[in-house]
DNA sequence: ATGTATGCAAACCATTTGCAATGAC
DNA sequence: GTCATTGCAAATGGTTTGCATACAT
C-alpha cells in the first residue's frame, strides 16, 4: 500500500466515525494504522502484540471492537477457517474495493499457518457462481494441507 | 446411501478396527450407524442429540474420540468453517472416495445454516491447483451469504 | 457536563483432558 | 485378568460481556 492509500485510508476512517458520530481515540487510531500497514492475516493477539512492542497496551476487548469497527468500515474481514482463533484479513486498499476480493487461502493442518494466494479466473469464477435465492456476501476458497516449512520438518524427522 | 453401501461401510470400519487392534464397542458401532444415516453437516451434539433420542446416551467425550476414528477410517471429515463448532461431513460413501470430495458450501451468515453443493467444473479446477512445495490434502470452498428462509424473514420484516 | 470508550475481570462454551470405573478381549 | 474405552468433571483458551473508570466531545 502506497503512503498515500495509507492516508486516504486514514481520513476516510476519520469520516467514518464523524459521520457516526463515534469518538476519535487514539486507541481506535492505533489498530487502524497497524491493520493497514499489516501484511497476510492477522488476529487479535497478533494486533496486541505488535502495539506492545511499541509499549503501547491496549485490552484485547477494545481490539476486538476496533476490529468489528473496522469491518464495518469495510477494509477487514473476519475469517473463521480455524475453530481455534478469529484471524482478519485486508480486502482491499479502500471500502470500495471490499467486495471485489474473494480471498483463497493456503492453510497448513501441521502448524496453523495461513497464507493469501490469489488465482484470478478461480476467483472470477467463484464470484460467477449463482444459488437461487441465496445472496452471497463474499467467498473464501481453503485449501488444506501441510506447508513447505513443515513438509521440511517432516522429512529431516524421518532421516 | 444403499442398504448395501451401509454394509459395506458397517463392515469396513469393523475391519479397521480389527485391523488397528481396536475394540468393537456398541458405543462406536451407534456413532457410525448414525454418522452413515445423516444428510448434510453434523456436530457432535447433533448425534448426541440424535442417539439421545433413541435413549441411547453417550458422553460428548466419547462421540468425539469416536468422530475422531472415524475421520482417521476416512468417511468423514472435520470442518472449521465456523469458529463456535466445528461441524463434520461425510466425504464419500467409502474410504476409497475420501481424497476424491472437495466440498463446496454456502453458509447463512444469519443464521449459520449451512448446505453442502457440488460444482464440478470448480471441485475439478480446484482440485488440479498445484502450490510449490505445498502438499494439498483437500479443500474447501466456502460461499457466504443469506440463505432463502433469511431473506424472507428479513423481507417480511420490512413490509 | 454528558455519555461513549476503555480496561479489567468474569463469563462463555465447544472441545479436550485426567482419571476412576467399566467392560471387550 | 488386562488394559483399552467410557463417562464424569475439570481444564482450556480465544472471544465476549458487565461494569466501574477515564476521557472525547
């Protein structure tokens, strides 16, 4: 993302809360600015931590808000592809953008790990696909399997 | 399913026990039968509920092992696509057809219903997805949205 | 001054785990 | 008789909630 999507993102966050008449705080400012400058997915803790390492604490409470905040900003989407945490990811540079993007996802069953993998004509025919009345909102395409780090780990555990 | 693949199936998974040296209990012989019968996505309280019914109780600890055993024998498979509970579903009528399913699923973001559709041309396409060094078990296509019964729900609620 | 946002701690809840009792072999 | 399996109850852990305090407006 460019410095100046980063600030176009940043005022248009700033509207979005005027015109709902919600509070400006720097605990709302601090997780925008770090979902947008974050690369891949993300979940509260990782949110938590990378602000703590700035000595910035916030409570997992008011990131769980901001997050639900910025969902309905329309830049982040919580994915639930794991029972055992909420991870959040980035749909585009803009609330425009939002639901252009239908995210497909390499998840490893070793370790947990995700990662964002685009293929355009899955993408645009996922998009393509009609249920009758059924209104689809986005789509998320998961494939699972184990990653090259622990195929690795695997291999030199066998040797 | 046929009377005659529910056979096969019963006995199958009698084999596999006997195979892995593992007991034949009417516990795991009543989750099977169960887990064979249903249509469409279960959660462990589903056969709970289910054997409860035919006053049959079994712990929840117990279905899960089971669901567990199941799922190694390769008739079913767990899904996270929901981050309260986990929901399993059936992959095939046999073993053999475990690795061949990549099921396809529209959920209701309303109501968390969830149906289970088949594409073909997109299980194929995603199914012939190569990712360097990244060994794919299966996958999951996930379409989310407002399911029928919701959309007339909210559009009474409108009127 | 007002009332929203934050942080803490407790609640939540499906799933997992530890352990004693049961029962398949 | 052995030892795997069951069932109970307690533990788990990310997320949510209730409430007192802090602070943006």
């Amino acid at each position: 993302m460019t410095p100046e999507q980063k600030n176009n993102l940043i005022e248009a966050f700033d509207a979005f809360l005027s015109k709902k008449h919600l509070r400006h705080t720097p605990e709302r400012r601090a997780v925008l600015e770090k979902v947008v400058e974050i690369t891949g997915s993300f979940s509260a803790a990782d949110i938590h931590d990378i602000l703590q390492a700035e000595n910035l604490t916030l409570s997992l409470a008011t990131i769980y808000s901001t997050f639900a905040l910025i969902e309905e900003f329309g830049i982040i989407r919580r994915q639930d592809y794991s029972r055992r945490k909420a991870l959040y990811e980035r749909t585009g540079n803009s609330p425009k953008t939002f639901r252009a993007t239908n995210q497909c996802h390499l998840i490893c069953t070793s370790c947990g790990k995700t990662r964002i993998v685009t293929d355009a004509d899955l993408t645009r025919y996922v998009a393509g696909l009609i249920f009758p009345r059924f209104t689809t909102t986005h789509t998320s395409i998961n494939i699972y399997g184990i990653c090259p780090s622990c195929n690795r780990k695997n291999k030199s555990k066998k040797q």
